[in-house]
C-alpha cells in the first residue's frame, strides 16, 4: 500500500487536523501555556503526535524542528525522573511512576479536532499533510535509530523495551521495581534526541547521525505508545526488527496482552484558530 494511502491510526487526518496542524508548526510550540499542556500530557495522544510529525515532515522534510524540541525536552525529562544518578538516586523508583503518568488532556482533542473535524484550507495543502511519504522516508533513512526501542508489547515481539503507557502498566503490578530495567533504554534516546536537537544549531549543523535522528520516532513511540507508528509510516519497516531486540529475561511478561491506549475522549468543537 502507497505509504501516502495508510490509514492514520484507525482514519486518516481530518480537514480540521492539518488545518490546525499547518498554523500549529509554525511556532505554537513557543506559546507556553501551549508548551505547558503538552508537557501534563507527555505530548500528545497516539493519533496527534504521529499527527504531528506527519504533518511537520509533509511540509518541511529537512527541518522537523518543532518535534525534535517538544521530544527532547520529554525524555530529557523521562530520564531525569528515572535517573539513579546523584539526589534523583534518593527517589524511589515507585514514585516515578507518579511522574510519568499523563496529568492533563491532549492538547489538540482538547480544543475539538478529531477524525470528523472540519477545516478551511486550500485542497492543495490538505493533500500535501496527510502525504506520509516524507515520514516514511525518514522512518526507513535512520531506522537504526529506532527499531531497537520499539515497543515488545506495543509490536507483539518480546522485545525488552517498553514504551511509557506499558512502563506505567508494569509499574503499577510489580510496584515500579521494572523502572531499572528501563533506565538505559530512556537514557539513550534522550542523548540521542539531544544531540539531534543541537545539530540544528548553525554551527553544530552536520553533526546528527542517523542513530540521532531516528531517536526522534523512538521518542514518540515511547512517549505515547507505538501502535500508531506502526501502523502508519513505520509499515513494514519493523518486519526484521525483532531480531536486533533483545526480549525479556523476566518470565511471564513477553505474553502479556497488549494494554489500549486510552480513546479519545469526547471534545468540544472549539473550531478557528484557538490554541495555534
């Protein structure tokens, strides 16, 4: 299937999303209540941040700069509240997992857009955001940077790694004694999302690598579950990709079902231009 064709998560994008999407790249992310609410939810919900660099990468392919500010500010913050490094050593593991839980709405289901969503935009520009093809591109150029923080649960592999909705899930059953097993894997993607962050910096330029930028969907996926990646831009690009992962030395866990996502909660139609 042509990757511009693949369902986004259940539908594609709505009028309404890339209209909003369209203004929202152009410095929203600067607002800072705007930047406050994306950080209660650890971004967005699966459909909107997949949404989102979708939509970031359609128009701008070489310079998808406002998810790589959001994200690296995340796992800069994941690492912190899981770090056993210096005074965060003296914070017990189980209390992390009060700080990695969502504690505000998606920013953009909050303000009304969904799948159905109206939008006011040129034809032209609605086909041009809900193209995947320069997602998948990116996914398939710097998939070292990824594939080996995808999720065992989300992609049914095994795999050790954990995104942050099944971390939390882990947590809650085992009393948060798995936030070690996870430590390295955040640690790694945040360094990498730094490092990315900083080549788009005038004299740092050049200096990302692929493990870099493919830290960027790891990110994401960790952030909010890998569901919707893969069954968007990352396609069959996952397909060998368990067998670079390791898979989980705990017995019991690698046949845990799969835990939903939260669905969308019903919205308002705030409609216009709020919140961009």
């Amino acid at each position: 299937m042509n990757s511009a064709a693949k369902p986004l998560t259940g539908a594609p994008l709505s009028d309404g999303e890339v209209d909003f999407l369209w203004w929202f790249i152009q410095g929203s992310l600067m607002d800072a209540d705007v930047r406050a609410r994306l950080h209660l939810h650890w971004g967005l919900c699966a459909r909107h941040s997949l949404a989102f660099f979708v939509v970031e990468s359609s128009f701008r392919p070489h310079l998808i700069h406002g998810c790589t500010i959001l994200y690296s500010e995340l796992m800069r913050r994941a690492a912190k509240h899981l770090s056993d490094e210096g005074i965060h050593s003296l914070i017990p593991d189980r209390l992390a997992l009060h700080f990695l839980r969502t504690t505000g709405p998606c920013h953009i289901c909050d303000l009304g857009y969904g799948p159905h969503s109206p939008g006011n935009a040129p034809r032209e520009r609605l086909d041009q955001g809900r193209d995947m093809s320069s997602a998948t591109r990116f996914a398939s150029e710097n998939r070292s940077g990824w594939r080996p923080h995808v999720c065992g649960i989300c992609s049914g592999s095994g795999s050790a790694a954990l995104c942050r909705p099944h971390l939390i899930a882990a947590m809650e059953a085992d009393g948060g004694k798995c936030a070690g097993e996870q430590r390295e894997l955040v640690k790694n993607i945040s360094s990498h999302m730094d490092r990315f962050d900083n080549s788009f910096r005038w004299e740092q330029r050049g200096t990302d690598t692929a493990e870099d930028r493919g830290a960027l969907i790891a990110a994401i996926g960790w952030c909010s579950g890998w569901r919707s990646l893969l069954d968007g831009p990352l396609g069959d690009l996952t397909a060998d990709a368990a067998a670079e992962q390791p898979t989980r030395s705990r017995g019991g866990r690698a046949g845990e079902q799969e835990i939903a996502l939260p669905e969308r909660p019903p919205t308002r139609n705030t409609g216009g231009s709020d919140g961009r």
